[in-house]
C-alpha cells in the first residue's frame, strides 16, 4: 500500500474502534449512528480541523438497504421477513444495494480529504491495495472485480478465486470522502447471501421494476475464513489492520471525536432517523 501521506500530505491517522457497541456521542451505536458519524468525520476531515481517520465498526444483526430497495414493489413482505430472521433493517445514505452484517462482518472506513484531487477512482483502489497488503501473507489472489450474482454487486467486489468476501462504496460530503468497505471474515457468507436473496425475492416478487436488483447465487460468496482456510476473529483483524498502517509509517492517534463532528453527526442522523421512519425502517421507542 502507497503511504496514505504520500498521497495526501498527513501526518497522522486517528484511529477510532467503534467495534465494541457502547454509544456514539451518547446515542446508540448502531447502524444509523455508523453512517452519520462517517458523514461528521468526512467534513471535519475535509475541512481540516480532524487529522485522516480510520474507523472501525461492528452491527450485529442488521441489513443495510441502499435508497434504490427503498422502491421495491412488496419491501413489507421482505422486511417481516428480515425481522423474522431476527434482523433489523436500515436505509444508508452511500450507494449500493443490501448488505447484512453481524458480529463476524468488519467494517472499516478510510476517512480523507479530496480536495479535488483524490478521485473517486482513487479511493477504491487505496482500499483495494490496503486489504491486499493486509492479507498478503495468505495469498496474493485477492482481485477487484464485479461478482455476478453476489449482494450488493459492483466493479470494487473483492474477491479470490471468483468468490467475493467484501465489496468497497464511497461517500462524498464536500472536501472530504469516507471509504467504506464490509468484510466478511467468519461464519457463513452463503447463509448470509441465502438470507438477502430470499429478502430480493419476497420484495419484488417477479414484478418489473426500473431498477435492476441483483439475482443473488450464494455460492459466489465466501468468507475470509472460508476462502483462506484460517481461524480469524474480527478482533484479529482489527489489531492486524492496526499493525498494518504501523508498519508503512504512519502514526496512529487514538484520539477523541471532536465537539465539531457532534454537531454534525447529529444533524445527520436527524435526517437518516427521518428518511428511514418514512419507509417505517426506523422506530425511536
């Protein structure tokens, strides 16, 4: 991986986990605090008053809907299902289609500011180099590329031998962008894909639609673990992601968020609370 100060000038990464649960400037940290709380950073980062961030984040349980399943024909239908499964349902405000996450799928976010000059072609291939280089003991077959017919397909799908384990989007918020990525690193990545699948297949229901929603075949999804053979919890993987941007020079800040991202954040969850309790994805009681 390119030193990220080679690319954009910092000094230092903060480093923030927020894999453990707890609050996010005392709302709870789930997946609707995850995407607000990328939004505060990219504009604190962008706007100079927060150093380059890397933020670490775990939600067990849920599925994250982009705006276009918002529209599908019979989304009650696969939402009661969703709940039956013992999942819970939100709408993000990056691109993409539905992904499920639990206690066995990493997310990572790589916070920086564009200026206009970190492109969007740029973004997904520093994310694309950095999980390269974070699994290049184990192979050197991890390539970037559409999987048809996984979840939430898209030409940033990372992959080895064909079968995807984590898929790369980008949100853009003035001067400064968030690059977030899924990983799935235990458990089983089909049961997963059989779980959205089924979810695609009751919300839509054969019916035509303007958007093309993705045909989802589980087996082209797998694991970290599945794929490598290995054993590895997300902590692992946490601590390996830390050692990683160690190991290119870079000094880790394991700092506080700042007052500044608070206001923020909560003007953006305000909003995601409002654009999720139109579709009745959102219950604040």
């Amino acid at each position: 991986m390119e030193n990220i100060y080679q690319l954009i000038n910092h000094s230092a990464i903060r480093f923030l986990d927020h894999s453990k649960g707890a609050t996010i400037f005392h709302q709870p940290n789930n997946g609707l605090a995850s995407f607000a709380i990328d939004d505060a950073i990219a504009t604190a980062v962008g706007n100079r008053v927060a150093p380059v961030t890397v933020r670490i984040w775990v939600h067990p349980h849920t599925i994250v809907l982009g705006i276009p399943d918002s529209r599908l024909p019979y989304l009650t239908k696969g939402l009661d299902f969703i709940k039956d499964q013992g999942y819970h349902a939100i709408i993000r405000n990056s691109g993409g289609l539905a992904v499920l996450l639990d206690k066995d799928v990493l997310n990572m976010s790589l916070i920086l500011p564009s200026n206009n000059k970190l492109s969007i072609y740029d973004g997904y291939d520093l994310m694309v180099d950095f999980i390269q280089d974070l699994f290049n003991k184990e192979t050197n077959e991890i390539k970037a590329f559409e999987i048809k017919g996984s979840y939430c397909p898209g030409d940033y799908d990372l992959s080895i031998d064909g079968i995807k384990f984590a898929g790369i989007s980008q949100r853009r918020v003035r001067n400064g962008v968030a690059v977030q990525i899924y990983i799935d690193i235990a458990g089983s990545s089909y049961k997963r894909a059989s779980i959205v699948r089924d979810f695609y297949k009751l919300s839509k229901q054969g019916a035509q639609t303007k958007y093309s929603y993705p045909e989802i075949t589980p087996n082209v999804m797998g694991s970290i673990n599945e794929l490598l053979h290995q054993n590895y919890t997300v902590n692992q993987i946490i601590q390996r992601i830390k050692e990683l941007l160690i190991d290119k020079g870079n000094q880790l800040l394991e700092a506080d968020l700042l007052p500044l991202e608070a206001d923020i954040f909560n003007n953006r969850l305000e909003q995601m609370q409002k654009r999720n309790e139109k579709i009745k994805l959102y219950n604040p009681s």
